[in-house]
C-alpha cells in the first residue's frame, strides 16, 4: 500500500458519511405546503379561504415547495410576474399547470405570485403572492469534518485499513439507503 492511500480512503468515505447527513437534514429541512390547506386551490368563497391570510401564517424559506390541489376540469396554476397578478389579467404566464396536483419548487428568495387562469377566478381572489426568504435561516447544524491530518502518529497495516473501510463502506451504505428512504418518503 502506497503511504497515505489508507487516510484517503478514509476521508473519502468520511465525506460520503458528511454528504449523506446533510442531504438527510436538507431534506428534513426542506417543507412543501398545501395551498389553501384542506380547501386546498379553489375559489375563494367555494373554498372558505383568503390566500392571502393562508400566506401570512408562514414563512417560506428558498428549497421549500407548495402543493396545490385542485380540480383540474374547474381550475389551474399560473406562474406570473407581479403586474398580471396585481391586475388579474394574465398575459404572459411563466408557467402554466393543469394536472391537479401541482408541485412548485420554490428555489430561489424572492416574490413568487400565482393566479388561477380560468377568466374571473383571480379577480374572485383566487390568487397567491408569497415572499420566500433565503435558506440562510436553515443551515443545518453539522459540524465540518475534521481537517486532514498531516503527520499521522503511524500508518495502519493492510488489514487495519481493509477492515476499517468495510466497516466505514457498510455504515455509509447503510447511512445513504436511510436518506435516501427518508427522502422518498418525506416527498411522496
């Protein structure tokens, strides 16, 4: 074994380990809402909701999502600028959806407005304008791994590194398959 090779080994598999426990706790971090709640996207005085008060109960943060559900026959989304929101009269939408259950990621800080497109369902107020805030708020709080070593006290033989990397290999398989369950399930 070539002087070194085991510590690289093991700072490889360390940051697998560190890479796996922060996606599991930017997953867990990350939150999707369900616009309008159990009323869900509707019209406002079908559903007994005012999007706008539904909105000022949260703060939403860059990496959350929103979830609208709504009747795809009677109903869709509309990603618009700040002008065909506040006027209603959509023009030239960003983004348009009509599957019923609608996932919009909220990537970055900003305003984001969103309208219902079928003519008169905005003006009845069945419209969205959300501040999302940078994730900053959301750092996790995990350490840095340690810093790499320079004059280890001495190098592990070949059977010390083979049995700590298969027992580092199988602790970071195990750690990636439960963030990656955890994931799967917080998004389903």
């Amino acid at each position: 074994m070539e002087p070194g090779q085991g510590r690289d080994s093991a700072h490889i598999v360390s940051f697998v380990l560190y890479s796996s426990v922060l996606a599991l706790v930017k997953c867990s971090l990350a939150v999707q809402y369900v616009v309008g709640n159990e009323a869900g996207w509707t019209l406002p005085s079908f559903g007994h909701v005012n999007y706008t008060t539904w909105a000022s109960n949260y703060t939403f943060h860059a990496g959350d999502s929103l979830l609208f559900n709504y009747r795809s026959d009677l109903h869709n989304v509309l990603v618009v600028e700040a002008a065909d929101y506040n006027s209603c009269a959509p023009s030239n939408p960003i983004q348009t959806y009509s599957d019923g259950k609608t996932v919009i990621e909220l990537p970055n800080p900003g305003q984001h407005n969103y309208v219902c497109g079928i003519p008169g369902h905005c003006d009845q107020g069945q419209k969205l304008s959300i501040m999302v805030n940078a994730a900053e708020g959301k750092e996790p709080l995990v350490p840095a791994p340690a810093s790499i070593v320079p004059n280890p006290p001495r190098t592990p033989s070949k059977a010390e590194t083979y049995k700590r990397m298969s027992s580092f290999t199988s602790t970071a398989t195990k750690i990636l398959g439960s963030v990656m369950a955890g994931c799967i399930i917080f998004m389903t």
